[in-house]
C-alpha cells in the first residue's frame, strides 16, 4: 500500500501542502474572508435589487476588528444579541460616550464604556439596537470592507456621515458612569 501511495504523482504535492492548512485556517478565521448578504435590513447599501435575486458579497476584515477600534459609520458584522448563533451585519451609529435618540422612542440613550450602537440602512426591515439596545463591542467580529460580488459593485464600502439622532460625546478615563466630566 505504501509502494502504491509513494507512485501517485498527487502525493508529494499533497505533502508539500498539509502544512499550510493550518497557515490557511488561521488567515481564514483571523485574517480575510467573505461572505453573502441577506436581506433588507442593510439597503440600498447592501442587496440593493428590491426582488432579492442578487445577494451582495462582501470582503470581511477580521484583523482590523481585532483591536476594538472602531468609527461611526463603518459598517461590521457581529454575534446577533438576541440570536448568539446568527451573524449579522449593521452599522455602527454610536460608540461609547455617545447619546442616541432611538427611532421608536423619544427617550435617550447613552451608550455605555464598551458598547455601540448599530443600526440597519433600511430602518422598517432592520432588527438593530432600536430593537435590542447597545450592543457589546466584544460581539463585533469583522469590518466589512469592500462589495466584491457583483462586479458592477464592485468597490470600497462608503461610509455614512453621522446621524443627527446622535451627540457625541466622551469617557474620561477612571468615570464608568458620567461620561459628560
């Protein structure tokens, strides 16, 4: 069997290739990868074709997620807090400090140290933080970077400007609770 093994011309570039699989596993889960828009939730910037019979595909940047820096606007995917096995994509429309007039309440919001607060593009087909409230900044998993698929689309994801339902502010170092000084 072994004499069998050693003539198939496939085996020694199956050798010289079995130790990169763990190269490419971890590009794969910490790196670069892609993945498939569904649904409404993120038009028109998303899955733009209101019929659904085209779904974008995205270039996921994992590492820039890694390091908890994000910006208002830009575009991510997270852990859903209501469905921890479902991934999702929104936009980050808050970051900590932040106060946030949500869409189906007069009631403000400050987003606390660690959190954000996302939205969906497309409002009246987004479950998003006017739903579930501020989001961990732990659950986000990845920057979403560029529209790859399909080519007329093809391009960097803009971002949005800030909203008018959000105040900016700030955390001082060592305050948890008072975020205005």
């Amino acid at each position: 069997m072994y004499s069998r093994l050693r003539s198939n011309p496939y085996t020694s570039s199956v050798l010289k290739a079995l130790p990169w699989i763990p190269v490419v596993v971890f590009f794969v889960d910490h790196g670069f990868s892609y993945a498939t828009v569904e649904g409404r939730s993120m038009q028109p910037t998303f899955n733009p074709d209101t019929n659904m019979l085209q779904r974008d595909i995205v270039l996921l940047n994992k590492w820039a997620a890694t390091d908890h820096e994000f910006s208002r606007g830009e575009i991510v995917t997270l852990i859903s807090p209501t469905e921890p096995k479902r991934i999702i994509t929104k936009r980050i429309i808050a970051l900590q400090g932040d106060t946030v007039k949500p869409l189906r309440s007069d009631k403000l919001v400050r987003v606390p140290r660690g959190h954000c607060w996302v939205e969906g593009d497309e409002a009246f087909h987004s479950k998003d933080s006017n739903s579930f409230g501020t989001v961990p900044i732990a659950l986000i998993n990845a920057k979403v970077t560029r529209i790859l698929w399909p080519p007329s689309r093809f391009g960097a994801v803009e971002k949005k400007p800030l909203s008018d339902r959000v105040q900016i502010g700030f955390i001082q170092p060592g305050k948890d609770e008072d975020f205005w000084g």
